[in-house]
C-alpha cells in the first residue's frame, strides 16, 4: 500500500509540477524578465513623461520619432528557454508538486481511512482547496512580487506565510470534517486570524517596477497556481483511486 501511494503521489506531483512549468515559462516568465529590466536600470517608469521639461513645448518633427523610440522601448520581452535556467525551473516545480503530491495523497488516504471514498471529481475540490490553503489565502497578505519591488524583512514574511497556510489548511480540514457549528466556527476563526493580523510589509512603496506589471504578474502567477493545483488534485485522487482498486 506504501508503495502504491508514493507512487501515485510522485506520477501526479510531477505531472502537474511539469504544466505548471510550462504555463510558468509561456505566461509568468515574461512578465518577470520584463520586470528585471526596470531593476536593472535598462528601462524607466514614466521615463516619457520626463523627457519634456515644465513649459517647453515639444517638436512637433521630433514627436513621431521620440513615440516610434517609446513604443519600441516597451515591448514585453517574448517567449525563450534557455536550457539551463529554464530546465532548472522545471525539474524544480516537478520536485516542489511531487511534495505537493505526497501531502495530498496521504491525506486522500487518511480520509478513507476513515470511511470517505475519494474519486476523482472529490480531487479536483481537494486540489481548489491546496490552490486556497498555499496560494490564494497568502497571497490576499503577501501578493506574488516582482524583482525590485519594495517589501519587508524576509523572516517576517516568511513565518506570516507559514502560519496563513497552516491556519487555512486546517480550516479547510475542519469545514469539510468538522462536526457542528463550533468546529465549523473555530475554522472561520483560524483563517480569519493571519489576515486580521496582517502581513508585514514595508513602511514605504517604493520600486522602479510598474504597478501594471506587479499586477499582470500576480494574476497570471495565481491563475498558473489555480490550474496545477486543480490538476494536481484530479491526477492524484485517479491515480490513486486505480491504485487501490489494483
């Protein structure tokens, strides 16, 4: 039974670690190297607005070209691999989903330990609830950040990241387990309480990173997240479901 369950749990983790990849390289990794060349100085926030000083009128003759200048300055960096970087990236998040893997299906397991049969439609609502309990739940304090964007000491953000997803995942255990309102009320209470903290951030927003592609960032970031972890979640449970009917 040990055997099948790593088995299952690897098969699927790296699966979905794999798509995650691959959605990673085609839509976040472009936003990110674009990010990069506003930290590294290659590129200006608002740099167009600057050229014109206070009361000087442009040339008109010169316009077109300076717009022509702009426009071709801005262009998103496109899709690329490179082998080494990008080949790292992917064996890392096959390795990081096949953790994913492992936790889920011992957990699959131990729920029908306990009399409740786990098919593969259940996977999908156990990957959503991973999707909330590791990303979507942290990421309401601690949004996924580009390079060069200003934010608080590491170690702080670090154990308020930690306690979100310890706190919603057994939230989430108790909502979906939980007998009767009182366990039900302790779950709204533990995924309330991180937030009701807060997340620490900086005293102050600063960066050369434009907001709009902080914002493009985050949302394609969780929208990767929200696909591997629902795969995830269905390879696991029919995997695993095969693998004990095997």
């Amino acid at each position: 039974m040990l055997s099948k369950l790593l088995t299952s749990a690897l098969i699927a983790g790296a699966a979905a670690g794999l798509i995650a990849a691959l959605l990673q390289l085609v839509f976040v990794q472009p936003v990110l190297l674009h990010a990069e060349l506003y930290e590294g100085g290659e590129r200006t926030h608002f740099a167009a607005a600057s050229d014109h000083h206070h009361g000087e009128e442009p040339d008109p003759e010169a316009a077109p070209a300076d717009h022509d200048h702009a426009a071709a300055g801005h262009d998103a960096p496109g899709i690329g691999f490179e082998a080494g970087r990008d080949g790292l990236s992917i064996l890392f998040s096959m390795l990081v989903y096949a953790g994913y893997g492992l936790l889920l299906v011992a957990l699959m397991a131990l729920t029908e330990n306990r009399g409740h049969r786990i098919a593969p439609r259940e996977g999908l609502l156990w990957g959503l609830a991973g999707f909330i309990g590791v990303q979507l739940a942290p990421a309401f304090g601690l949004a996924p950040e580009l390079p060069g964007m200003a934010a608080a000491d590491i170690g702080a953000r670090a154990l308020w990241w930690v306690a979100t997803v310890v706190l919603t995942c057994a939230a989430l255990w108790l909502i979906a387990f939980g007998n009767g309102w009182g366990a039900w009320a302790l779950a709204i209470v533990m995924a309330l309480a991180p937030h009701l903290v807060g997340a620490p951030h900086p005293a102050e927003f600063t960066g050369p990173t434009p907001p709009e592609l902080a914002a493009q960032f985050a949302g394609r970031a969780l929208g990767a997240g929200l696909v591997a972890w629902t795969l995830l979640g269905l390879f696991a449970a029919s995997l695993w479901s095969r693998a004990r009917s095997a």
